[in-house]
C-alpha cells in the first residue's frame, strides 16, 4: 500500500465514509503534518509521531503517542483505551470535535519538545 487513498479504497465501502472523515479531521487538526502510510497504516507526523489510524473488524483504531490519552481521560470513558489507543466503534458516529482536540494537544507536545531540543 502506498497511499492513505489506497488504505482507504481497499477498506469496506460502508467504512470509507469514517475513514475519510477521520482522516479530515486530522488534517484539519494539525494542517502542517505529513501523512503517509507507516507499518502498513494511515500515519500522520508533525515534529515527530502524531497519530496513526486503522480499520479493525468492530472499529477504528487512533494511535496517539502518549501522555495524550492519559490525560484526556475524562473525556474518553466512554471509549475503550490503552495507553496509545482508542477505539472508536464501527456502528456509533466519529466524535470530530474530540479527535481534534487530541490532535492538536498531541501537536503542541511535539512543537514543545522541539523547542526544548533546540
């Protein structure tokens, strides 16, 4: 696979709506990063990892580097977590303004440790 245009046009059709939706939010998110296709799944990177996503049989998986998921706890209780992960399921609505907000908070750890790098 070497694009997220192909994982997403391999992907069921019924799912590709999701997949796109997700995949514009990100973008939207953190409009500097690159996306790619990384260990065989949609990658986006912005001063390091930023997320990666991936059709799964029930859900959709986002991969977030941590501490972004610990963090945001309160917010995703509803949702099953691993400490990079949440699964978002196949049959319940994508919860956009939420993604964003790991997205972005995940982009501001990446642009802070930059900086302290420098």
């Amino acid at each position: 696979m070497r694009s997220v245009d192909e994982y997403i046009a391999k992907s069921p059709r019924e799912i590709q709506t999701k997949l796109k939706k997700l995949r514009e939010v990100i973008l939207t998110a953190a409009s500097k990063s690159q996306e790619k296709i990384s260990y065989g799944m949609p990658y986006y990177g912005y001063f390091g990892r930023l997320a990666y996503f991936r059709l799964s049989k029930n859900h959709i998986g986002l991969y977030i580097p941590p501490p972004v998921i610990q963090e945001h706890m309160k917010d995703l209780k509803i949702y099953k977590t691993s400490m990079a992960t949440i699964r978002f399921p196949l049959d319940k609505k994508l919860p956009v303004t939420l993604i964003k907000k790991l997205i972005k908070a995940r982009a501001k750890i990446n642009e802070k440790n930059v900086i302290r790098d420098n």
